[in-house]
C-alpha cells in the first residue's frame, strides 16, 4: 500500500533566524549601529560647520581643496576624494555582505531569497514611480528619480539604536538583507545610468587588475601588501574609465571566497570583512557624509524642499514610496507564495520596518550628487531633501516601533533565555531531547529545594504553635 503524501509545512516569511546565521547578524549589526552613531554626529557635525556663519567659508573651503596627482587624473577636491574613493571602502563590504548572502544567508536559498527580492525590487521602483510622478507633474527634471531608492542600514540601525527599541533578530535579518540588495541594485543604477562617457584603455586596465586580483585569490596568495597596492591600481583604473570608481570596490568584494573550507574557522571573506567594516563605517561613511550632507538650512530652504518637485519628489519617495513598496512587495510575495507570515509578527510590524527604509542617507546623496553633477544650487536642494526626507521616515518609524516596543521586548527575552546555562538559547534546543532532560534536572533540583523549604517552614509553624498553650505571660501570670 502507497504511503499518503505528506503534506508541505507553509514557510515561515520572517521567521526566526538559524542560530549561527543569528550570531553572523547580530556581529554585523554592532558594527554597523556603531558606525550608524558615527554617521549620525558627522551630519550633526557637518551641518553645524555648513550653517555658522563664522566657520561656513571653512567648510567650503575644507571640501574644495584638491590634493592628488595630476598627471594620473587624481587631482581631486576632499569632498571628491570622499565620495569617490573613501565610499570604494564601503561598497567593498557591500560586495562581501552581498557574496556572503549569496553563497552562505538567506539568498542562498531560492524560496527564502524570494521575499527580500521583491521587497527590494519594490522599495526602489516605487519611489523611484512617486518621484517621477511628483517632478513630471510640477514640471521639474526626471533626472533624481534613483535618488529616492536607496536604504541607509547604517543610519537606520543608529535610530533604532538612539530610541533604545528591542527589535527581534528576524526583522533586524530582514532589514540587513534589504539593504544589502539595495545596495546591490543601487550600484548596478550608478554603474549604467551614470556613466557618460567610457575611456576604453583604462577600463580594460581595471579589467585586467581584476583578473589578476581573482588570480592570486585563487592561488591562495596571503598578504596586504599584496592586495592594497593592486586595489589602488584598480580603483584609480575604474576612476579614470569613466565608470564609478566605487564599482571597483563591489566587483573585488564579489571576487572573495566566503565559505569555509575544511580546516578553516572563518572564510577569507568573513575575516577581511571584519577587518574591513570598522574601517568603512567608523571612518569612510562618517567622512562622506562629512563632507556631503553639510547644506545650507534656513526657513526658506526647508520650504522650498517642499514646493520644487524634484525635492518634494525625493521627499515623497523617501517617506511614502520606500514605505508602500517594501510593505508591498512583503504583503505580495506572502500573498502569491506558499509563504505565511511568522506567527510572532503582524503586518504592522512589516511596515514599522518598511518605514524605517525610507532612510535614505549614503548612497542617496551619492546618486543626488551624480544626478545633479552640472547644477551646484539643485544638488545643494536635493541634499537638503534627502536629509528632510530621512528625518521624517526616521520620526514615523520612532513612533511606529515604540507602539510596538512592549512585543518586542517579549520576543527578545524569548530569544536570549538560557536557562540550562549551557551557552545556546533555549528556543533553538526545543527539538534536543538532551535539552529537555537538562531541564529535567534543574527543576528536580529546584522541586527538592522547594520541598525543603517548605519542610523547615512547616516544622518552625509546628514548633511555633507547640510553644504557645504553655508560653510565657505578662507579670501578673496573664495568659499570653
């Protein structure tokens, strides 16, 4: 006789984390809610120095300055140097984040891959819609409509450090890896709608260096001296080609191998990665944005963000666009898949999170600055847009997590209680009937401890009651 088929679990969309995928977040978020601290002092920091009159002319200064050698086409100002060079550094732990997801995370498997996909897909081509839409209608230029698309994690993960929130693993996971795919997306919109011009002879340079790069990996070639001088030979060939130089640092990222190999505790991959992110978002994000988010701001720039339609358009596409495209695309993959949202979650935790996207802070004022290269006075407002923009998604999503906070706080607790002590969260130990015999004998012992107590109590009560018909009275022999 035929065995009955068995019937398919529905997957779990947002579901909790495996356990060394769990620990592989929980490093990379430290980080970079570090660096989102850093990031979020240098804009204070550079908006301060933008904004006092005694120092503004500094600031100009400071960022005009050109230092480099001429004769390699590297004359460039610190606001170039900045942008250009220091952010090659964080889009090469983007390269690594995103191999990493492909070969070893939730990317990995296509079925899990699925919802952060479409979820990125959809948090970039909405508000790229609602910008288009706003600047069209205002009569404004189509040129910013990649603005609005990108997702800062690092200044995302800094508010959700300043307002002290517990969010759960899984959607901190689901965060990480929407911004990791946006990035991904971001880079492949700075790489073909914004190169306009192509020198062939370097660009097959950097090709080559790329290649020989892939070689000594291959060949298991250790040492930084080896790598760093190739990387700057790269970086300068790509800036020189005419494409962005920052793509340099994704493809020599991407080259990485990040799975371990018998005998190996980490990957090549994992261990420059942590040796690379401090250095990306303790010292080359908070740089840029030093030297890119220092606007102007006055009562009739910050009313002007909201009546020229290519700001309104970043704006809107920012705090409306990211927020409906990433809770559609969440709500769509579930809604067409066999996937089921996790039972711990609501959808209004979805779009708490899909909210908190809509801060859009590093790359957006990249692509601000690429999209508006010719008109200093525009890239100026439209800076000034992306910062308005990523404060107010910052606000709602403040006010939409803390309703929300109480829940998450539970969840948290559920995921760190250790009550065998042996290193590993009880929720992960629920199948190990090891664990449950552990257990067994801790409340065993605690039973007996109990029933001791209780012993002694009862005694003391009996010895207590015995002495009473016979104890002691007042001085005149009245009863006590």
């Amino acid at each position: 006789m035929a065995a009955p088929p068995t019937r398919k679990t529905p997957r779990k969309a947002l579901g909790r984390l495996s356990l060394p995928e769990r620990a592989l977040v929980a490093d990379a978020l430290r980080t970079e809610t570090v660096g989102g601290v850093l990031l979020l002092l240098a804009s204070v920091a550079a908006l301060l120095w933008a904004n006092i009159p005694a120092l503004r002319a500094s600031y100009e200064s400071v960022g005009h300055f050109h230092l480099g050698p001429g004769a390699l086409g590297l004359d460039l100002s610190v606001a170039h140097w900045a942008a250009d060079g220091l952010l090659a550094v964080f889009f090469f732990v983007a390269g690594i984040e995103l191999k990493r997801e492909l070969v070893a995370g939730d990317l990995r498997d296509p079925r899990a891959a699925v919802l952060p996909v479409v979820a990125a897909l959809c948090g970039m081509a909405v508000p790229a819609l609602v910008y288009t839409l706003t600047s069209l209608a205002g009569h404004g230029s189509a040129q910013g409509w990649a603005v609005p698309t990108a997702t800062d994690i690092a200044f995302a993960l800094a508010v959700l450090a300043v307002i002290g929130t517990s969010l759960p693993s899984s959607l901190r996971a689901f965060l990480l890896t929407l911004a990791v795919v946006d990035d991904l997306f971001a880079i492949l919109i700075i790489a073909v709608f914004f190169t306009d011009r192509l020198n062939f002879a370097a660009l097959g340079g950097a090709a080559a260096g790329l290649v020989v790069y892939w070689l000594l990996l291959r060949k298991g070639v250790r040492g930084w001296y080896v790598y760093v001088p190739l990387a700057v030979v790269i970086w300068a060939l790509m800036y020189n080609s005419g494409v962005h130089a920052t793509i340099a640092g994704v493809a020599m990222g991407l080259m990485l191998r990040c799975t371990p190999r018998e005998g190996e505790q980490h990957s090549p991959g994992e261990h420059i990665e942590h040796l690379a992110r401090p250095l990306s978002a303790g010292l080359a994000v908070p740089l840029f944005a030093l030297f890119s988010a220092g606007v102007t701001v006055s009562g009739g720039a910050l009313g002007d963000v909201f009546t020229k339609p290519e700001t309104l358009g970043v704006v809107l596409g920012l705090v409306v666009g990211k927020t409906l495209g990433i809770f559609g695309g969440t709500w769509l993959t579930v809604r067409f898949t066999r996937a089921s949202l996790s039972e711990d979650l609501a959808w209004a935790d979805v779009f708490a999170v899909a909210s908190l996207a809509g801060i859009g802070f590093t790359v957006s004022l990249l692509i601000g600055e690429l999209a508006f290269a010719g008109d200093a006075v525009l890239t100026d407002e439209v800076k000034a847009a992306v910062l308005t923009g990523s404060l107010i998604a910052a606000l709602c999503a403040t006010v939409l997590l803390k309703m929300r906070n109480a829940k998450y706080r539970r969840l948290c607790e559920e995921e760190e209680r250790d009550e065998d002590l042996d290193g590993i969260p009880d929720i992960y130990e629920q199948d190990d009937p090891a664990y449950h015999l552990r257990m067994a004998r801790i409340h065993e012992r605690k039973a007996a401890e109990h029933r001791r107590i209780a012993a002694e109590r009862a005694a003391a009560a009996r010895h207590g009651l015995a002495e009473v018909p016979g104890g002691a009275g007042d001085d005149d022999d009245r009863p006590a």
